[in-house]
C-alpha cells in the first residue's frame, strides 16, 4: 500500500466516524442536516462533536469545544461530512470558527446544497489558506442527508413508502384483515424509521380501517407530524389520529373549503390545508409542495395500495422500505400495489435495491425508485 493510499484509508476511517456521530441527530436536527465532526492530531482523536438538535450548536463547535489543549488546534485536522457553513442562521458561520481557531485543515464528504453555503463555505475557508480536502465518502454522505440534499436541490420532501406483504405480495386478506403480517421485531423497526422522517403520511381510507395512532412507540424518538388525506372529510373527530399526542395536518380538497366539520378539527388544533383535485383525488404534487413549504424534508407513507400507485405514478416516492412476511394469502389477497398501468416490462418502474436485512422472521428489502 501507498503513502498516498494509506493516507486516503486514515481519511475514510475518520469520516465513517463523523457519519457515525452525524446519525446521533437523526429525527432530532431536521430541517437542518445531521452532521457530525472529528479533529485529529497526527492519527490521534482530540475532540469529536455532532449537531444534536435543531437550534443547537452545530458539529464543528461542538468537536472544537470537546478539544481539552486548545492550542493543538493549530495542528490539527478537522474532518466533518457536511461543508462548514459560511452564513449567519441559528448560530454564526462554522467557516468562521474553524479560521479563527487556526486550524490548518480541513477534510469534507460533500458540499452543502443549500443555497447560502452551496461551495461557500470552503472557499472562505481556502481563502485563508486552510487546506481543505473534498469528496472524502462523498457517497455515503449524501445518503446520510438524502432529504435535506432533495430539498434543497428539488424544493420536494423526500419521500419513502413502507410497505408489510406476505411472500405473495398480499397485504390484507381476501376479507381486508391485515393485523398482522409482520412480526414485533418489525413493527419495532417501523417505530424507529417513523421516528427519523418529519411526517407520516396516510389516507383516510386506512384511517377508517385501522384507527392507527401514527405515533412513535417501542422506541424512544420525536413522533412525527401526521399527515393525512381526506379528499371528502370522512376520518371521525374520535379518530385516535386527531388526539393530541402528536400534531396533525389534514388535507382536504378546495371544494370542502366551507365545510363546518372544517371549524371542528380546528378547534382540536388539527391544521387544515385544502388543495386541488385531480381525476385521482387530492392533487398529491401540491400536497408535497405545501409540506416543502413547511420545512418538511421528509415523509415516511404509510397507507394502502391506491396512494402508494397513486404516489409512484406521479414520480413522488423516492423509496421504498418492503418488509415481507415469511406467509402465504393466495390470489384472494388484497395486492401491496394498485395497478400502475405497466404493459410491458421496459416500462415498469425501476429500483435499486439496499442490502436486505431481516427483523426476527420478516425480511427487510430497502429500495431506491429511479426518476428519469
């Protein structure tokens, strides 16, 4: 091995670690991204920090202020998966503590996409003569913070579809009965997932069906913002999506503008967006657009058949999370997937998989939908 390619492993092996912190922010940061940060002297850690709420202190602070000796800053190299910020948000420029400290480099998985860093960052940082080192990772860290990268790059949520099937793809009975395919150990996960994204999103159809809380349980974790669609205001006042545990937005279509059940879930403190209609339903481009201006970067659909059709065949769902059961239904079953209108192979949605990961007996397949 090279000087230049064990050099390039020390690199790597630190900024796995600042991944690894980074995640500590998950559910906890957005919309901000989550970050983490490491300095090193020589091959030696000194300090190690990570953004760990919206509003506190950023990565980069928090590494330089965990450092005992100070002075070995000036002989240090900072390692962060996120650009250094360079304007004035919640807290001052990240850029402007890393100067100000004379800490000579600087390593960096990627560069932030938001419009007032976006390459800013570590220009100001190369224009005081640091040496900034770029792309280190770059893959992995872009997954890390895939909806703060979408919403700033497609001004669109990031969103992933959980789907539960048998081995036959079925998720429901002939007799609509669906609790439960998967196992605690999935369901547990599931907990977890909710926990990360901003809002969970369903359908009034599946609220009729199984009065879900949409809460965060099994795990510790924020509970999501609960989204759901009810084109004709159907979902009950005493539907456990509208206690207060957590808050909830409820889009209804334009036409029920006026409607007095409207006044009544405002009175519960449910939020109520009314948006256009298409032949479909709620017009669920303007849905997202709504929660993108409401600062949600991400939203985890946990519904039936027709929305997640509804949502793949309008280029919505950036993922899929498909946990299968180790069961059988038989063709009387109820499809995971509305029919999406495929009539030949070469024109079926394409996805990349994850690796698959089992939860007890349930297997977990992680997928990524291609957009053209």
């Amino acid at each position: 091995m090279t000087e230049s390619e064990k050099e390039m492993q020390q690199h790597e092996r630190f900024m796995s670690r600042c991944i690894e912190l980074a995640e500590k922010g998950a559910g906890n940061v957005s919309p901000n991204p989550m970050v983490g940060s490491v300095l090193v002297a020589g091959s030696r850690v000194i300090g190690e920090g990570c953004h760990e709420r919206f509003g506190g202190a950023h990565a980069e602070v928090n590494a330089i202020a965990s450092v005992s000796d100070q002075s070995m800053l000036k002989q240090a190299t900072l390692y962060v998966n996120l650009e250094p910020c360079s304007h004035f948000g919640k807290t001052p420029p990240c850029a402007d503590l890393i100067i100000e400290k004379d800490i000579p480099r600087v390593v960096v998985a990627c560069r932030d996409p938001h419009e007032k860093v976006a390459g800013k960052g570590i220009q100001r940082l190369r224009d005081a003569g640091i040496d900034v080192l770029e792309n280190v990772l770059h893959d992995k860290a872009l997954k890390l913070n895939e909806a703060f990268v979408k919403s700033h790059e497609k001004s669109m949520p990031f969103v992933a579809v959980k789907l539960a099937e048998t081995l036959d793809g079925k998720v429901a009975t002939g007799k609509g009965l669906s609790k439960w395919i998967t196992g605690n150990e999935a369901r547990q996960e599931v907990h977890r997932q909710r926990s990360r994204y901003d809002a969970v999103l369903s359908a009034a159809s599946t609220v009729l069906a199984d009065d879900p809380l949409l809460t965060v349980r099994h795990v510790e974790g924020r509970n999501p913002l609960r989204v759901v669609l009810d084109r004709n205001l159907r979902v009950p006042l005493t539907a456990k999506v509208f206690n207060r545990e957590a808050k909830t937005l409820l889009f209804t279509a334009n036409g029920r503008a006026g409607d007095s059940r409207i006044e009544l879930l405002r009175e519960r403190e449910i939020e109520v967006c009314c948006v256009n209609e298409d032949e479909s339903g709620l017009d669920l481009k303007e849905v997202m657009c709504v929660l993108h201006a409401k600062s949600i970067l991400s939203v985890y659909v946990e519904s039936g058949p027709r929305l997640a059709a509804s949502l793949i065949q309008c280029g919505l769902v950036d993922k899929i999370f498909l946990y299968i059961a180790p069961l059988l239904f038989g063709g009387d079953g109820l499809d995971a997937v509305a029919p999406l209108g495929v009539e030949a192979p070469d024109n079926a949605p394409r996805l990349q998989y994850e690796k698959p990961c089992f939860f007890g007996e349930d297997l977990l397949v992680e997928a990524y939908l291609h957009h053209t």
